[in-house]
C-alpha cells in the first residue's frame, strides 16, 4: 500500500502534458504509414528497457544467480524515468524460455511445451499495472532469436529438434503458439484485465532479431490477430534495411530496425531510406540502436522527426535496484565503453557522455510530441534501507535524483547534521552508497536521507536508527590509489567490465611481486579482499604488521561464489576474509598472486569485536 501512495503522489507532480494515472483512453492503432491514438498521431522517443520484466543483472560480489524478478519499486522507477523523459514507450526484451542446464533457481517464463511460470507472469502483471499508472506503453516481443534467455533454440530442443526446425516444424510452431495463446488470454493478478484487452500494450512483437522465413511471420501474425483483435503486430525480423515482404505482408502492421554502426552516417542513411521505403505503406520505428556517440544520437533523431518516422528507441535504460544503487549491463558489442543508461545521468557515465546524451533524449522526446520541455521537477524522498553498520548505509533512490544528502542525529527528532551531500547512488556498481567514516565508536545514530536535482531537494526519507558505531572502516573500491599507504607494481583495470560483475574500478599486479599497503588510524580488527580471477585462482598474499616494517604472514579464510562463465565469460569472485586475533595491528599487505584483480578491500579498526 505504501508503494501505491508514493506512486499516486509522484505522479501528482508530474507535467500535465502525460498521461493521467487511472490506465488509457484509446487502444494504439494504424491508420496508412501512421500510429495513431484516438485521432491524434502517436509517435515517440524513449528506450529499450529490457530487463523491465525480468532482470539478469543481478550481480552483487557474492551472488551465484544473476536472474530475478523485478519488484514494484524498480518497475516503477523504470517507467517513471521514461515518463520524466517524456518517453510515451518501453520496450522490453523477450519472455525468457527454461535452457536444458539451467539451474532450477532462475525463474524462467517458459518452463515447456506449455508450462509457464507463474511468479515470472506476475512480474509481468505488475509491468502493465505500473504501465497503465505512469502513462508508458509498451511493446513485448515474444521470442529471442539468441542464447542470452532461452529462445527459438529453447523451444525446437523440447522436441528434440534443431534451431532452424523452428521456423517450419509443426509441432514446435504449436508449442510456440501456446505461449502465445497464454500471453494473450492471461488476465492480470493486478488489474483483472486480459492482456489482449490492455491499452498499455502498444503491440506485439514477434520476437526479437529473428532471421525468420516470410512464411513463418505471417502464420504467428494471423495467430496474434485471431486471438487478439486490439492489438497491432510488429515484424520482428532482424534487419537495417527493410525487407518487402514485410511492407508486403498484410498481417503486419508495424515495421522496424535495428542498427549498431560502425560509421554512424550509414545509420542515419538507412534510416531515412527505410523511411522512404514505408511511406505511404506502414508504420515504421527504429527499434534498436546505440553504441555511437551523442551528435550522432542527435543527427538520427532529427531524420526520425523531419521525415515522419514514427519513433525511436535507443539501447538501453536500467533502473535502480531495490537494495540500493542501479542495476547495471555492459554491452558486448558496447566496446568496453557503452554501459546501460541511468536517468538522470552520472559522473560514473562521462565515458559515454550519460548525462549529456539523456538531456538529447529528453528533448527529442517532447520534440517529436510538438511539446516544449517542461522544468524538472523535485524529486520524491527516497527510502532508506535498514541498517547493520555506518560503513553499509543503502536507500532506494527517487525518480529524476541525481545526487543525495545523508543527515545523522543522536535522536529520532534531531537535530540533524548533514554529514554528506553529492551522494551520487551511481558512483560503484552493487556496492552500499555511504560509509560514515566520521562517526564516533561506541555512539548510537540516526540516519535519513534526501534526493536532490536541479529542481531543489526533497523531504528526508523516513528515518532508521538507532544504529550503534562497533567500528569504523577503511572501503577502498579502487576508483584510485589515493587511500593506500604504499603501492608498488600496481595497474588499474576498468576493461572487461562485465566479467568483473560490472566493477568498473580494480586493481591487478602487473609484474610478479605487485604490492599493496594500507594503514588504519586505530588497530585493525577485520579485514574483506574482493578479488577475480580469469584463470586459476590463486589469490593475494596477506600480512599484518604493528610499525609498516616487520609484517607477519595472515592465513585468510576463502571463499568462492563462481557459477561458471555463462554467456558473458564470468571470471571468477573470492572473497578473503581475515580476523586481527590480538596486537596493535596497523598495517595490512597484499602481495598479488598472478592474475589477481583486487575489486574492493575493506579493513574495519578500531572498537572491540
């Protein structure tokens, strides 16, 4: 019920030119080359936002199953980021499909020949609950044509049959047809509402990138119509440069693109000739693209407005997680620069221009609307998570927050001291957003915290405490050397981000005999090292010293949380971990072991265990 309040109120302050909360008015339809709701020309800007309904990016250090479902909060802060953009659209990745080795804990959609997960679909209720509220449709492809969540393969290997046996096998096309037949009957456990009889569905989509015969798209979009008369069918056919059956095939109603240039011109001229192509015909959008710099975001957008295009969705947003910070994905084909978007855009995106390149977004998405920008609006309280220790302090951040303040008292009602302001929820990947290095050992705390934007701050969020001070801690993520006492042989790495479980900051030895040294204020009593190894195992080697200069060796407990490479060449997390028995220990070593990369230490000092 809090959720629903919160939403109710944000919504309140958002610009009258959105959808009001309370669902849709019209069904979007196609009337000639163009989208329409009611007699009004429907077109967008907005994004991909693909783990909307089911996230993979779960990857905190210590976690083995990188998949789970969204909750009410990070599907809210999803489409509510599009709205505060001016996004009227989302379109989500494809229902996952259960792969032969998987592990029984990912919550897969499609388990079988028509058996279907049902916490997995609640998720999915909960995206076109939210999606109705906010004003963001959205558009579902059905299948994938790749290994990433189980997909074409997927459903021809439940009957023993090859990936092309897909497209033509007519009991894998009934298979495939009961999914369907599922989708569109289901009715929503939120809203009561049949999925075929929801407005906050845009369309269908065949699937997503399919290398599919003509054949095959015509029979599914026949099966989509005879099911669901609401609803209009995009071509997932994967292609920069349309192809004529699809302009041809009366069963289609939308078509689309998708484009990752090299040279960003060819883009651009693809575009405005497959605009030209369906002019007259069928609707047509850019349904993917990305991984090219900001003026060529810019160059693209303008051709979509000027010529008619009906809209465009860039790769990719994500969203905050429900345990603090965002959920974040490195591309493949990002070249180890590109990274999921994060409205409103951080320090920690200047690589890739963020917060540059979500402005763009934002006023090409009123732009293509003939609307005028409206003023940002303050953000709502975040909510601050429970807290164990000053040097773990996490909230679910607010909509449109760019940067937080966190505030300390000695009571409940104050007074309160701000003990930190630019907070950025953005700044380390699955890591606790606030160390309170300047609390007093053996002191008790209450905390709270406010979001800010450039429309001001909001109230504080509710309050947690009290929390007692049992020690202070060292946290080094790595973003430099600036906290390490000593350093010989040491090289940053920020490649390979996401094999590192998105760590974007870590540190390796470089030649053989790579050292660290760090030293605490008051005596060490806990230590943590984060580390990954590409290849064996073979972690650092630790000792303790009272002076810096005789150290002796530690023999730290290790424990792994590898569950194989998967698709994205995982490498493989230990954490060490180590307890200061006795002495005035001020002085912590590593000696790098080859292919160690050290991804975080924490060195807790000070107070009694």
């Amino acid at each position: 019920m809090r959720t629903l309040i919160w939403v109710a109120a944000l919504l309140s302050l958002c610009e009258g030119t959105y959808q009001t909360a309370g669902g849709f008015e019209h069904f979007v339809t196609r009337r000639g080359d163009k989208l329409m709701e009611g007699q009004n020309e429907y077109r967008f800007i907005s994004f991909n936002i693909p783990n909307l309904h089911y996230v993979e990016d779960n990857l905190p250090f210590e976690e083995m199953n990188p998949w789970r479902l969204p909750n009410e909060f990070e599907i809210t802060d999803a489409l509510l980021a599009v709205r505060q953009m001016g996004g009227r659209v989302a379109r989500t990745y494809t229902l996952s499909v259960r792969k032969a080795d998987d592990d029984p804990a990912i919550p897969r959609h499609v388990l079988g020949p028509g058996r279907f997960n049902e916490q997995a679909f609640r998720a999915l209720d909960k995206v076109l609950e939210v999606a109705n509220k906010t004003g963001v449709r959205v558009i579902i492809p059905f299948v994938d044509n790749w290994v990433w969540w189980g997909g074409i393969q997927e459903y021809a290997g439940f009957r023993n049959k090859s990936k092309e046996e897909f497209w033509t096998d007519p009991q894998v096309i009934a298979d495939f047809k009961q999914t369907i037949a599922y989708v569109l009957n289901r009715t929503n456990t939120c809203t009561g509402v049949k999925y075929k009889n929801d407005k906050a569905v845009l369309a269908w989509e065949t699937g997503n990138e399919l290398q599919c015969p003509p054949r095959w798209t015509h029979q599914i979009a026949a099966y989509i119509k005879q099911l669901d008369g609401n609803h209009l069918v995009v071509d997932g056919f994967f292609t920069s440069v349309l192809r004529g059956d699809s302009l041809d095939d009366p069963l289609v109603d939308i078509v689309t693109t998708h484009h990752y240039p090299r040279d960003p011109q060819v883009m651009i001229e693809q575009v405005a000739t497959n605009r030209a192509r369906s002019k007259g015909r069928k609707p047509y959008f850019v349904g993917e693209f990305g991984f090219v710099e900001t003026d060529a975001v810019r160059k693209l957008l303008d051709v979509v407005i000027d010529e008619g295009v009906a809209g465009a969705l860039i790769w990719s947003l994500r969203f905050r997680n429900r345990d603090g910070g965002f959920y974040w994905h490195s591309e493949p084909f990002g070249g180890d620069k590109y990274k999921a978007y994060h409205w409103p855009g951080f320090a920690s995106g200047d690589a890739y221009d963020e917060r540059n390149l979500l402005a763009l977004m934002r006023r090409k998405a009123h732009q293509i609307q003939g609307l005028a920008v409206p003023e940002l609006v303050v953000p709502q309280p975040p909510r601050l998570l429970p807290i164990d220790d000053v040097a773990a302090i996490s909230w679910q951040g607010s909509a449109g927050a760019a940067s937080y303040i966190v505030e300390r008292a000695t009571s409940a009602n104050g007074p309160w001291k701000v003990v930190a302001r630019d907070v950025s929820d953005a700044a380390v990947p699955y890591r606790p957003l606030f160390n309170d290095t300047e609390a007093e050992i053996g002191r008790q705390y209450f905390y709270r915290v406010k979001a800010r934007n450039g429309a001001g701050a909001s109230a504080a969020s509710n309050t947690v405490g009290p929390v007692t001070v049992r020690h202070l801690t060292l946290v080094d993520e790595m973003t430099d050397l600036s906290l390490m006492e000593e350093c010989d042989g040491v090289v940053r790495k920020t490649d390979e981000t996401r094999k590192a479980k998105e760590d974007m900051d870590r540190v390796t030895g470089g030649d053989k005999g790579a050292s660290i040294v760090y030293r605490t204020p008051q005596p060490v009593r806990a230590c943590k090292i984060y580390a990954f190894f590409s290849k064996r195992v073979n972690g650092p080697v630790v000792s303790l010293s009272s002076d810096g200069r005789d150290f002796t060796p530690a023999f730290p407990l290790r424990r792994n949380f590898s569950s194989g490479e998967g698709a994205y060449g995982y490498f493989k997390p230990s954490l060490y971990e180590i307890k200061a028995r006795s002495g005035d220990i001020r002085f912590v070593k590593f000696l790098f072991g080859g292919g160690t990369q050290i991804s975080r230490v924490e060195i807790a000092y000070g107070g009694a265990e």
